[in-house]
C-alpha cells in the first residue's frame, strides 16, 4: 500500500484543487510499481489551507494555477520516487523515460510497462543490459509504434537504434542508485516517465516468510 | 503507551529525495512546512509487533480544500469508502489520521463501523464535524483496526500537534509498514507574486501498482 497526504498554503478553490491533484497523481504515484500488485488501501490526500495569502486560483488555464501544478507535480513525484526506491528488496530506482509517442499519456502506458516487468527488473537486479526485455516490454504495453522506429538507451549507452541491437561495453560499470531507461518509439511529442526497482532474492523471501 | 516525538525520526532514516529540476527551492520539512498544518506521530500500540510510532494525524487550522485520490481495487479497504463519502459530503477538510499496522481492508460492515468511530471520536476531540475528518490506513489486510488502542491514543496525539519539522517527521515514520525509509519532501516556489510552500510524506514499500482515481 501507498499512502500520501500532500499540504500546501495556496489558495485555490476546492474543484480547482481535485483537477490538480489528480493530474498530479497520474503524473507521479499512478506511475510507480513495485510489484505490479495494486492495493485495496492507495490513497492521496491533498490539502489547500490557503494561508499564504496568495492569488486565488479559480480556474485551472491561470498562469498561477500552472505555476502551483508544476510544484504539486514535483512533490508528488518525489515522494513517489522515494516509494519506488524503497521497494521491498530493492537495490536500486529503476527511471523509465519514454519520448516520441502520439501522447503523453501513450508514453506513460508504456514506461509503466517497462517499469513493471519482472524479467526487466530482474535484469537489472542482475546487471544485465538486457535490451530485448526492455523492447518486448515496450512492445506489450498495448501502444501502437512501429519497432523500426525503437531506441533504446540503458545510462549513456546505446543498446539499440531504429530497432537494431547494438555492440556495447559490458564492463561500462556498476550503476548504483539510479538505473535510467531512455527509450524513443517515433517523433511524436508524447513524453512520459515511470519509477519501479530492481526485482531480488530479497523480494521473494520478505513475502514468503510474511504471514497473516 | 504513547512514545513521545523527539524519539520517533530515530526509527528508521530519511529516503533520499530526488526532486525534479524546476522554478523552486527544497526546504526542510514535509507536511508542515505550509503555513496552517501541524502533524504528530506516537506509538499507540496498534503495531502486531516493536514500538515503531503507528498512528499520524496531520491538522490544519482553517478549512483547507480537499482531494483525494483512491484505489480503484474494487476491494476498497473502509477508509477509502469513508474518504470518498466525505469529500462528497464537503469540499473542505481540516484533519488527516492515519494508522499502520491494520489496513481494514475486507474487513465487512464492521470494518466500516470502526472507521465511523475512529473518525466521530477525533472530531469531538477537535471539535470538527465527522466529515472534516479524513482517514488513511495501511497495513495487514483482513484484520480490523485495533480501535480501543487507537481511541485511547487520540488525547495523546492531539496533544502532541507540532507545526515544528519534528511533527512532520515523527508523522513520516509513524505511517510506514515494510518500508525501510520515511518519505516526506517539502519545496518553495513563486505562485503569482506569492510565496507558496507545498510539502508532503507518503507511505510504501510492497503491494506497489497504484491505480488510483
């Protein structure tokens, strides 16, 4: 389970502040996965006291309502991140970047795809730069691309361009931290981001031990 | 029972936080780092085992425009039932509380029962309407929430608000379960002509696909 409670001093009407969270979650918590399990208890609470003194915001198109978005945005999406990074056994973030989609929300779907996929994150728990996990789990997201069309970079390095596997150096060094996924389906102008972890031994057994 | 706060953030240690590059500055604190939110997390002795705090309550000091975003599961625990009937009901909050351990979740009708208790009885302690009271679980599944702890906790944890970075921390810790680390961030940005400060804390570690609306 997740659970978030997100406070701020802006002053933004209740209708206004729903659409804005919202967007923010699907920015953010809705594009993080552990273990692909989603819970009966997820929540986010988000609250708006008002007390800065600042502008009231009462329609989601004002330049205020895009400035408080851009920071709601980013709170949510390092929290979300931090939830990622500490899932359970993990050893590192995994950051899946997807760019050139007909949408963001396209791009979204199949970041989310990559980030989820055991055999990617087990992958990555294994140091392997396994391009063709990364492309089959872009391939099955459900989003039309064309596979000549796909790129794949692990870091700095690229494993495949126009859908052709590429030599590599294997001994480039142990990422720790942050493994980044850049992968480009086309020259569309959708661009989405989702946050998972390396999938370890350490998984299996803190469930497998764990009983009700 | 209750432990009190300066012990909490010694549980376990802050997440690193990887923040987005953009037009504001990290600041200390999480939720109470807006002006109008205090926060507390205490042991109130709802955890199935060790004294890690295990009940949060963040407040705010006027009516603060509400959201909520919840698990589209369609087995939704009593307190995401509860939350989205509030936020149906008003379009304002004014208290958060959250316990870990039991998630009251397939918990029937009398999981629904216990959620309308813990939420009446911190309203008429904070003197707010049932529905300005919004609650968060998170824990074992299948297993109600060991209300009469929690209830006896309430003084306790009303007494310990703080708007001070302490209330905000103890608060991260006392709502992990598996989690290894607490999560809560807090940034400043111009909004208009305006400072503004947005903060928050979140919870997770297993059972992590969120897909919420």
């Amino acid at each position: 389970t997740m659970l978030g409670v997100i406070t701020t001093d802006a002053l933004v009407e209740a209708d206004v502040w729903r659409k804005m969270v919202l967007i923010a979650v699907n920015r953010s918590f809705n594009q993080i996965t552990v273990d692909g399990d989603t819970s009966t208890n997820d929540t986010v609470i988000a609250l708006a006291s008002g007390l800065s003194g600042s502008t009231s915001i009462s329609s989601i198109e004002c330049s205020e309502a895009r400035q408080l978005q851009a920071c709601l945005d980013a709170v949510m999406q390092a929290l979300a991140k931090s939830v990622a990074w500490d899932g359970e056994g993990a050893t590192c973030l995994i950051e899946v970047t997807v760019t050139g989609a007909e949408s963001e929300v396209k791009a979204a779907k199949i970041a989310r795809s990559v980030a989820s996929s055991s055999l990617v994150k087990a992958a990555v728990y294994g140091r392997d730069p396994n391009w063709g996990r990364i492309a089959a789990a872009a391939g099955y997201a459900g989003i039309p691309f064309h596979q000549n069309n796909l790129r794949v970079m692990l870091g700095d390095i690229l494993l495949m361009d126009n859908g052709q596997p590429l030599a590599f150096d294997r001994k480039a060094g142990e990422t720790h931290g942050t493994v980044g996924i850049y992968i480009s389906v086309g020259d569309g102008s959708g661009h989405g981001q989702a946050w998972g972890c390396d999938l370890s031994y350490d998984y299996v057994k803190i469930n497998a031990e764990y009983t009700t | 029972v209750a432990s009190s706060m300066d012990e909490t953030a010694n549980y376990i240690p802050a997440a690193p936080i990887f923040i987005p590059e953009g037009p504001w500055n990290q600041i200390p604190g999480g939720v109470t780092a807006a002006k109008g939110f205090k926060a507390a997390g205490i042991y109130g002795g709802l955890r199935a085992q060790g004294n890690k705090p295990d009940l949060a309550l963040v407040t705010c000091d006027v009516d603060a425009a509400a959201a909520g975003a919840f698990t589209t599961n369609m087995v939704a625990a009593a307190p995401v039932l509860y939350c989205k009937n509030a936020l149906d009901i008003s379009k304002t909050a004014r208290a958060v509380l959250i316990n870990a351990g039991q998630a009251n979740a397939a918990t029937g009708d009398a999981g629904y029962q216990d959620v309308l208790e813990c939420a009446d009885a911190l309203a008429k302690v904070l003197n707010l309407k049932q529905e300005e009271v919004l609650i968060e679980s998170t824990g074992v599944i299948g297993h109600r929430i060991k209300k009469e702890a929690l209830l006896n906790a309430l003084p306790e944890l009303v007494n310990s608000l703080t708007s001070s970075l302490e209330g905000a921390g103890s608060a991260a810790v006392a709502i992990t379960t598996t989690d290894l680390v607490s999560k809560s961030v807090a940034i400043e940005s111009q909004v208009g002509d305006m400072s503004v400060r947005v903060g928050g804390m979140a919870k997770g570690s297993g059972m992590i696909h969120p897909n919420m609306a």
